[in-house]
C-alpha cells in the first residue's frame, strides 16, 4: 500500500492556468485602497470638528472671535438664498477666469517652447507680473473696467496663469529628445509630433499645473471682490466683516473652500481620463 502511494503522480495544475495565491483579488486591493483614501480624510473632518465644538462650547474664545459650529450652521439654514446668489456670482466669475487663464497658458507655453526668442522676451514680464501682489493692483482693474464681473475675471485670470504657463513648459520640454529624433527621421511634421508626442508626455504636468490654477482662481475672484464689487462671497466677506457676524463669514469661508475643492476634484476627473496610462495614476491602484 505505501509503495503505492509513492508511485502516484502529483498533480499539476492545468496548462496555461495560474498557479494559486494566497494574494487578495486585484478588484478588492482597488476597493480597499479606495476607502482608505475615504476615510483618512473623513476621520480628520471628523477630528477637526470634534476640536471645534469643544473649544466654543468650553468657552474658551468668545463668539465674535471664532463661532460655534452651530451657530454657523444657523448662518447657512437662515440664508439659504443670498449665500446661494453669491456663490453662484464667484463661480462664474471663477470659472471664466480659470477657462480663459488655462486657454492663454497653454498657447503661451507652447509658443515659448517652439520660440526661444519669445521666451527670453516674454517669461520676465510673466514672472515680473506673478510676483506684484493682485490686491495691489485690483483697484487699477476696477478703475479701469467698472465694477462688473470684468475685473474680478482678470484677477482670477493672473491668479491662475502663472502656474500653467510653467508647469505647460515644464511638460512640453520633458520629452525624450531620442523620441522627437525618432519622429523627425521617420517624416513626422511638427504639428503631428506636438499631438502625437509632445502634447501627450505634457498632459501629467500640465494637469497638476491645473489643479493649482482652479484653487487660486477663486482666490483671484474673491480678492477682486474686495477691492470692489456688490456681490460675491467676497462681498459677502466683507459685509460680515464689518457686522462682525463672524458665523457668516465662517460660512462664506467654507463655501469659498468647497468650491475651491470642487474645482480640484474636476481636474483630477479630468487626470484620471486623459492619463490612466501614467505611473501615479497606476500607483493610486
């Protein structure tokens, strides 16, 4: 019986099949990688709030210094409406001044790459216009421009140039001259290599440059608010401001926050469709 028992081959796994692990399911790794990143966030909210609460509720500073959680949250259910027609007046004025500083930026790096010449005469005055404080200079665009939307849209346009401008620079150059090589023997005209190339290798920087752009252009938009405006988040900053109705201006603070998160969240949508080939987005899982 036991030379038997020697004598039967062991047996193998089918051919072409996978041996089996012990590793969990590729689709339950994503899952967990997923609610993690979930979770940490909502636990620090949850924190955040937590120290929140106890800090007014104990007294510790008072009402007109930092309100209370409830209080602010009375600020948002007793004006629901005029919180919502500002908001909408700094989400457009966001937005064109995001659109129309992402459009510029792009076609400005992109001139700057193909034209040395361009870039030597231009890139100081981009850098010389970044570094003057848009506070400073927003009641220049007022005077200029009245005080419509048109103002508070530049702001957010200079807000949000700036950093496109490089990271498009950035991106276009970080191709493999081999590769551009390779597409100029092969008889590959310019324009075929930026879109097939060029353009392609930029997007992973370009996309993180807009990310940075969407947060500051409603910075720029609220700082053009200030200067002069009769609506907006900014003016609704302000009129707390002066009331001391710090639960409102808590308030527009926060949506001023969502948006700019919402902003954010568009572009890393926008990233995970246009690059899923990239190293960070396979990373993520």
């Amino acid at each position: 019986m036991t030379q038997q028992t020697e004598n039967v081959p062991a047996r193998t796994a089918p051919r072409g099949s996978d041996p089996p692990t012990n590793h969990p399911p590729r689709q339950r790794t994503r899952r967990a990688t997923r609610m993690s990143a979930a979770v940490h966030p909502a636990v620090f909210l949850a924190l955040l709030l937590a120290t929140w609460f106890l800090v007014t509720g104990a007294g510790m500073v008072q009402p007109y210094i930092i309100p209370s959680p409830a209080d602010t949250w009375a600020a948002f259910v007793d004006h629901p409406a005029y919180l919502w027609s500002h908001t909408l007046v700094t989400t457009g004025e966001t937005v064109a001044g995001f659109v129309i500083a992402a459009v510029v930026g792009v076609l400005v790096a992109v001139l700057m790459v193909y034209s040395p010449a361009l870039e030597k005469t231009f890139y100081p005055l981009i850098l010389f216009a970044q570094v003057i404080p848009k506070i400073a200079i927003a009641p220049l665009f007022v005077v200029w421009l009245g005080f419509g939307a048109s103002p508070k849209i530049l702001v957010a346009v200079l807000m949000a140039f700036f950093p496109v401008v490089i990271s498009g620079i950035s991106g276009l150059r970080s191709v493999d001259p081999e590769l551009l090589e390779l597409t100029s023997t092969m008889g590959a005209s310019r324009l075929r290599t930026f879109w097939k190339v060029r353009f392609p290798a930029a997007l992973p920087e370009l996309l993180s440059g807009l990310k940075v752009a969407a947060t500051l252009a409603v910075t720029g938009a609220v700082v053009g608010e200030f200067v002069g405006a009769n609506s907006g988040l900014g003016y609704v900053i302000l009129q707390a401001n002066g009331n001391v109705d710090t639960a409102m201006l808590f308030a527009a603070l926060i949506i001023m926050s969502a948006l700019g998160v919402l902003l954010f969240a568009v572009i890393q949508v926008a990233e995970a469709l246009l690059i899923p080939w990239h190293a960070s987005r396979r990373n993520r899982g």
